[in-house]
C-alpha cells in the first residue's frame, strides 16, 4: 500500500511539473528558478530578506522573472528601468491590483487601494477631484497640519524630557489630518475614542484595524446622512452622499455604502499608517546620526528661527533638510516591494506574453537602493540628495510611493506633513538618545508588505 501511495504521489507530482511546464512555455512568461510542485518557489526566498534573494535571481535571469507562489506564477520587476517601463510606459496594462486575501475580504473589492477596473478608475477620479475640494494641495490642508503641529508640540511638552516612547503620539497628529478631511473635525489626544482607534492602528493588524475602522465609519456615515445638507458639503463623507443622490436612479453607480466605507478605510488607513512610522524611523535616525541632526536644526534656526511656525515655502530654502527626509524615506523603504499589481490583458512585454490577470511584484528595494544612482546605498547618507555645492538634487530613482497609475494618492499630503512636522519637531526639542549613538538599534524589521522600525524611547528637551 505504501508504495502504491508514493508511486501516485511521484506521478502527481510529474504530471503537475510536466503541467506547469507546457503552460510556461504557452504564455511566455520571463524566465525563472524552477519550481517544485504545490508549493513553487517559496522555499527558495528568506521572507527577512526578499530584496536580496530578488538581487539574487536578477543576476541569473535578468531584471524581469517569473516565481511561483504555490501554483500561481508571479513576474517580479527588478531595478528602475524594467519598473519605469512597465508602470509608466505601459500604465494602463500594468494598472490591475493584485490579490491580497486578507484585504479583499474585509474591503470586497470596493475603495481606491484593492479595487479594480471601472470601480477603481471612477472612485480614484473623485476622490482626487474631492480631496482638491477640501484643499488639497492648498493653503488651508497645510493651516490643518501646521495647526496639528503645534498640538503635538504641546503634547511633547508634557513628557518633560522624561524617556518617552513616541508611536502613540506620532499616530495621533497624521490621523487627526486626515479626520478633518474625512469628517471635518480632529480629536484631543486623550479623547477615548481616538486612543482606542490609535491603539488598534499600532497593534500593526491590517485587519484589526480595518474591522474597527469599518465599525467606527459606518456610525460616522449615519450621522453625515442624518445632517446632510446638499448645497453646503462639510467633508469628504457629504461630497460622495451628494453624489449618490445624484446617481441614485444609476443600478450600476459606485456611489454605495459599501464602497463609502472602503474608501474611507484606504483614506483612513492610508494617510496613517505608513507616515507614522517613517516619522518614528526618522527620529531613530536623527538619534543615531545626531551630526545630521545638528545640521538640519541650525538650518532651522537660520530660515525659520523660532518666532514662527515653519511653512511649506522655507523647504526651497532648506536644501539639507530636504535631503534629510528623502534620504529617510529612501533608507528605510518602507514598501519594498509594494502592493502587488496585476495585468490588466495580455501584455506583450520585453518579448514576453504575460497573461491577463497575471500578479506583477515590483521590486521597490531595487530602485531605491542602486548602487549607481545613490553610492553605498546601505549607508543613511543624505549626501545621496544633495549636488557638490549643497544644492537639493532630485533624483527619478526616488520611489517610495510607487510609480505610474497605481501611486500613492495621498503622496502630496504625506510629504507636507514629513516637512511640516519633522521641522516643527526640531525647532521645538533637542532629541536625546537613551544610549550612545553607535549602540541605537537601526535595524529594519519586515511585516509583510511594510518594514517597522525596533521599539526605541528617546527625550524630547524643550530649547
């Protein structure tokens, strides 16, 4: 019976190969490591370090390769160039959201970040339209987050230099921006509502925080609808209730509930989440490189002094901080590979075809640490941002946001509040480090799509 039973597991397992095979050569695909059957090649990538086993399999078959992740296939896109012409010079194609189970299953394909199709194109398009509405980009969303900086600079005060460790607090100042935007109003930072939505948003559950956001959002939605007022929207919840009115007669509208509630999630989520910890990465990176650190403060002191809050304007004047932030964002990667994309038909691409349908991985790490574009790429060096007569030096390899139709779309309102509270931060507060510099702990931890920075406390001194 034994051997009865491994002869028909060796043939399932040949016909399996001998299947995947023949589709391979079918569809094209780019060339790759060949997998084992049922499991592909999960074996061969260390989930600690996926940017080096990606490196690893570029040099064997070049910048665009297929894995198997069990039975699916998988093309991975490797350093700037294969990137930037497949999401850019092929956007429409390259524009489809990958399959992430545990985010389809909460947000049901609805929203901006995990939906397809005409429901993304059409929730995207308002979205943006709606957000400049309410000011963004404009003059009154930087009044928002320069007032929002002052209220964390209060908090700060409270600690009085007493050891502190800073995530509840650097969750709480981007979420109440986006809040207002949402449904116009921020919350005190001891408010038990908004400690109990600031806890789950750093127990760093996707789908914790996403079930309690949805929770929260529905009775939030209740309200708007309960007040609504056609000719005077407040927030974002009124422009898409208005819209929904407008299209009520429309089977097919996006205008829904359901898709309400996901959007707000991808907005909610969205314009948290990923801000809070590179604000927590860059005060870990000040802490350990704290020449950096006197250098962007006496640029401070030079631009802004300390009679006036910092402005959107001063960042032309402000070369070296700016470097600072980039080089934050580059060395930190928060997104190494993204979300994955998915191809929207049948591309033809570098000479391959690859199907409809077919999960796209953009390697992130890739482009953000290339040797020939930024020198010593696994050095925090804002030198890496900065021309030979300390001017700031933009650079196209600077992706942190993703590139193309699938980019981030809270990218402009991120990088106001990066400067704007970073700067606020500095100009009020020497930070002090708990241990020497050279014994702070930099090292990046992975969680899935994301990285976090270790657990760390430091002293903010009121100067």
């Amino acid at each position: 019976m034994d051997l009865v039973m491994v002869s028909v597991l060796i043939l399932t397992c040949l016909l399996l190969f001998s299947h995947w095979k023949r589709s391979s050569t079918q569809r094209k695909l780019p060339p790759g490591p060949t997998p084992l059957p049922i499991i592909g090649n999960i074996h061969q990538i260390d989930v600690k370090n996926v940017h080096q086993a990606f490196t690893n399999f570029s040099k064997i078959y070049g910048p665009v390769f297929t894995l198997y992740f069990g039975m699916k296939p998988a093309v991975v896109l490797h350093g700037y160039e294969a990137i930037k012409e497949a999401l850019i010079g092929h956007g429409e194609e390259f524009s489809g959201r990958g399959s992430v189970p545990i985010l389809q299953m909460v947000l049901k394909g609805f929203g901006i970040g995990f939906s397809n199709g005409d429901i993304w194109k059409e929730t995207k398009h308002f979205s943006l339209l709606t957000l400049r509405k309410l000011g963004m980009g404009k003059r009154s969303i930087e009044n928002k987050i320069q007032e929002e900086a002052q209220f964390l600079v209060e908090e700060l005060k409270k600690t009085n230099g007493s050891p502190y460790d800073p995530s509840f607090i650097l969750t709480c100042a981007p979420c109440n921006v986006i809040c207002s935007i949402i449904f116009q109003n921020r919350f005190e930072y001891n408010d038990q509502v908004f400690v109990s939505l600031i806890e789950k948003l750093n127990v760093n559950s996707t789908i914790l925080s996403s079930l309690w956001a949805q929770s929260y959002l529905s009775a939030k939605i209740k309200e708007h609808e309960e007040s609504l007022d056609a000719t005077n929207p407040r927030d974002f919840i009124d422009y898409f209730l208005i819209k929904g009115k407008q299209e009520n007669r429309n089977q097919h509208s996006i205008y829904t509930r359901k898709n309400l509630t996901a959007t707000l999630i991808d907005l909610f989520l969205g314009g948290t989440d990923s801000l809070k910890t590179t604000m927590r990465f860059a005060l870990l990176l000040l802490l350990k490189h704290p020449h950096v650190t006197a250098k962007v403060q006496e640029e401070i002191d030079r631009v802004i002094g300390r009679q006036r809050s910092p402005c959107l304007l001063d960042r032309k004047q402000m070369p070296y901080t700016d470097a600072v932030i980039h080089e934050v964002q580059r060395f930190i990667d928060i997104a190494p590979n993204s979300l994955p994309h998915a191809v929207t038909c049948d591309v033809k691409f570098r000479n391959y075809l690859i199907p409809k349908g077919t999960t796209i991985i953009t390697s992130l790490s890739s482009v953000l640490h290339d040797s020939n574009e930024f020198p010593n790429p696994e050095t925090f060096d804002p030198g890496h941002f900065l021309d030979a007569k300390g001017n700031f030096k933009k650079s196209d390899y600077f992706m942190p946001f993703s590139a193309g139709k699938r980019v981030c779309l809270g990218e402009g309102l991120a990088r106001m509040e990066l400067f704007l509270f970073l700067t606020t931060i500095l100009q009020n507060f020497k930070l002090k480090s708990l241990v020497p510099p050279k014994d702070i702990n930099d090292t990046l931890q992975v969680n899935g799509f994301a990285v976090l920075p270790p657990f760390f406390q430091l002293c903010f001194i009121p100067v």
